[in-house]
C-alpha cells in the first residue's frame, strides 16, 4: 500500500510537471506507434522477469525466490514510472489531447486518463506477478482476486487528488477572477491544500472503506472482544470491519480515520482464525497505539512539510536555470526545445525531492510510529509475549524471512528483538518515546525555519 502510495504521487508529479512543447516532435500516429511498442516491450520484460523468478523457486528454493519478487517487483514498478516518463516528458502524449477543446476546460480529465494509463502500466506487472505470487505465497489466492486488490489499495489514492484537481477546475472556469487570482497565489494554494487536507483525512475513510469492499465483523465473541479492549483504553470509532485484501488471505489489521465518527478498525479473516485471543488482544492494541499517540494527525504534518519544502524546491530551481545559463543554452542549441528541457528539470528535481523526502525522512517517522505503537501494548498489558509469537507466526505463514528489511517498518526480527528488550528492562519504551517526541520537535523546527525563509 505504502509502495503504491509513492509510484502514484511520483506519476503526478511527472505529469504536473510537463510543459507542452509548442510543437509536438512527432506526428500522432508516430507517437502512439512508439507507445504502443514500448509498452509492449515493457510488458513482455515482465513477464519474462517473474518466469525468471519462478525458475528460482524450482532450482534455488524459497528463500531465494521471495528475494527475487522482491527485487523484481520493485525494479518493475520502477520500470513503470520510468516508461511513464518517457511516456510525458519523451513523447509528449499530453500535447496530442491538448489540441482538443474539452481538455483545455477540463485540464484534470487528460490527468486523469494518462493516471489510468499509469494504472495500465501497474497492472501489466501485477498480471505477471500473480503465478509467482500464488507460488510463493499463497496458492489460493485467484488472478482475480490479486488484481482487484491491488487496484483496490492503489486507486483511493488518486481520489484526493482527483477531487482538489476537480474544483480547482471549476473555480477557473467560473466567470470569477478573485477565486482565481487567489488560488494562483503561493498562499492562496497553501491554503487551499490545507483545508481540503484536513476535509480528505477526515472524510475518506468512510469512503475507502467501500472501496475496499471492507464489511462489519459480526456480532460474537471477537466483536465483543474488540470492543472491550477499546473501552479499556478509551478509543472510539465507527465500526469495525472485514478487511478483505487478497481475499481476506493476509494475517494484517488496520486503523484508519483521525476522527471517530469516521474511525474504523480493520481485521482480516485469516487474522482471526490463525492468532490465539490473547494474540489478537496485543494486534488490537497495536492498532490502538497508533491513535492514542496521534499518528494519523502527524502523517498530515508530514504532507503539509512536503507541500513546503515544494515550493522552496520550486525557487530553488529557478535561480539553478537563471544562474546556469551556458548548461541550459547549450541543451537549447542541441535541439531539444525549451519547454522540454524546463520541464525535464522540474520533474527530476521533483522526483528527487519527493523519493528522498518519504524514502527516508517519511520512511523514518514510519518506523519509529510502528515501534512506539509496539510499546503501546505494555499499556494494556503487562507482557507483549503474544505479539512476539504474532510475529512469529506471520513470519512463518508469510513465506518470507524475518530478517527481511522494511522501509516502513522494521523487520520481524528486528521488532521481536525490541520487544524481547521491552521484556527485560520497560526503559526502552520512555527511551523510545523521548526518541519520537526529539524527531518531531527537530521536524516541527526545519518545517518553521523553511515557512519564513
């Protein structure tokens, strides 16, 4: 989900940042040839790359071969992201569906329809990464069923975004120009991703969750046992529901919602049936963890610092092109037109600047959240013994190594080993918990500073 939540953002950054050249290089039909050849060439790569990976689990055995999807799912979806450039920035496919009428009133529709494009391109490795999946994974899991759910966990990101493109699509096409002129200001725009922030993290999850296809737990024993551990520590939420990713097949829960009018706890089927009640308390409490300690809020802090650091990385390119006018000459003189060059540029800074902000600092506040949540279980409960065994048992139906890294999480081992410290000696959860509020305190200061700059 994470993953995908960064190749979405990375595609509309691609596309945001194109400039239409003011002639297309190439005729139409050109165009959609050279397309429609390295999309075909891309599709036949992945295929060949997870046959590749199945003949790694025939000859080297599982372990290798989980390494392997690994691997190859993210160059593929690399891959994509890359084609999808080449499809912007090379080709310049926005510029054909410009020189029709409605996508000039409605620049989100051409948007959207080059994001489903991009969707394409994702679902082409998903395809291809089923036979390997089921192999490794889980043979019960159908094509169908594979697919759906990642186009599930991918497509609620674009909404967001597809709704603040919409109405700023309309403001421009209202016969008003102060909504205009204030939404084409620096601090009309902050303000606008500001308050349609805050609307999207409290309404979506009433909408996600449908999406999902997510349904209500039953009454019965571990409804009941659910809502008495919520009582215990004072949360509140909506409902609490059937979490069917991958055919309910996954040993994962959730919380989403930062308001508990629109709070829901997700479990899965498999969840329930594999973890013993004591077991599925402690995941419970996990999940708890991370809206008693407000994380949900902090992830929007961290959204509100990127859409900062954007625009400072805006100027900041800028006065890179002013002052490196022989380079940006020397390009222009080659050949290649402007507008593809400026835009080029934008979009690999961009890029850059998005990869490395959640890759890391993102990615950091993940990891740190997710082990804090960790230590919120010795709040309910005198020992985390059972979430030790939980992840024991997801280590072992996973078919993957405990030892395998996670960018937004730590790894099994890594997790159990801080619960095991946790056991012995209840000063690594204050020590941890001084650790989180320091690296907020840091990134509220960084965020500041960049503010008044």
């Amino acid at each position: 989900m994470y993953a995908n939540f960064i190749y979405f953002i990375l595609a509309i950054l691609i596309y945001a940042t194109y400039q239409p050249a003011e002639q297309p290089g190439l005729p139409w039909w050109g165009a959609a040839l050279a397309a429609t050849g390295l999309i075909l060439g891309f599709a036949l790569f992945s295929r060949w790359s997870y046959a590749r990976v199945n003949l790694t689990a025939a000859r080297s055995g599982h372990l290798a071969a989980d390494h392997r999807f690994t691997v190859v799912s993210a160059r593929q979806a690399i891959m994509a992201i890359i084609l999808f450039a080449i499809l912007i920035h090379g080709l310049g496919l926005p510029a054909y569906g410009h020189a029709l009428g409605i996508f000039l009133t409605l620049p989100t529709l051409l948007a959207l329809i080059f994001l489903l494009l991009f969707l394409g391109l994702l679902v082409i490795v998903w395809s291809c990464a089923h036979t390997s999946y089921q192999r490794l994974y889980d043979p019960r899991v159908r094509p169908r069923a594979y697919l759906l759910s990642n186009v599930r966990m991918a497509v609620p990101i674009i909404i967001p975004w597809l709704l603040i493109s919409i109405i700023a699509d309309i403001i421009f096409a209202l016969p008003f120009d102060r909504p205009k002129q204030l939404l084409s200001s620096t601090e009309g725009q902050v303000v606008y991703f500001l308050v349609f922030l805050v609307v999207v993290a409290v309404f979506a999850p009433a909408i996600i969750q449908r999406f999902w296809g997510c349904h209500p737990l039953e009454n019965g024993f571990y409804r009941e046992r659910i809502q008495a551990l919520c009582r215990q520590a004072g949360i509140r939420y909506r409902n609490i529901l059937y979490w069917p990713i991958f055919g309910g097949r996954m040993l994962t829960a959730g919380v989403m919602g930062i308001v508990h009018q629109f709070r829901y706890i997700l479990v899965t089927e498999t969840l329930l049936k594999t973890l013993a009640p004591d077991e599925l308390d402690t995941v419970i409490a996990h999940e708890i963890g991370h809206v008693h300690r407000h994380h949900l809020l902090y992830y929007m802090l961290f959204m509100a610092g990127f859409m900062l650091i954007s625009f400072a990385v805006n100027d900041l390119v800028i006065f890179a092109i002013l002052y490196a006018k022989p380079f940006y000459r020397f390009l222009i003189n080659s050949g290649i037109a402007q507008d593809t060059v400026v835009s080029t540029i934008f979009s690999l800074v961009f890029f850059s600047a998005f990869l490395l902000y959640f890759r890391f600092l993102f990615g950091y506040f993940m990891r740190t959240f997710e082990r804090q949540a960790d230590g919120y279980v010795y709040s309910l409960f005198d020992t985390a013994r059972p979430m030790i065994t939980t992840f024991q048992k997801i280590a072992a139906t996973s078919g993957q190594s405990p030892d395998k890294p996670n960018w937004h999480h730590y790894s099994i081992r890594e997790r159990i080993d801080y619960l095991l410290k946790c056991e012995r000696n209840r000063h690594w959860i204050d020590r941890h918990n001084l650790k989180v509020r320091y690296s907020l305190l840091v990134f509220s200061i960084v965020m500041a500073g960049i503010a008044v700059m």
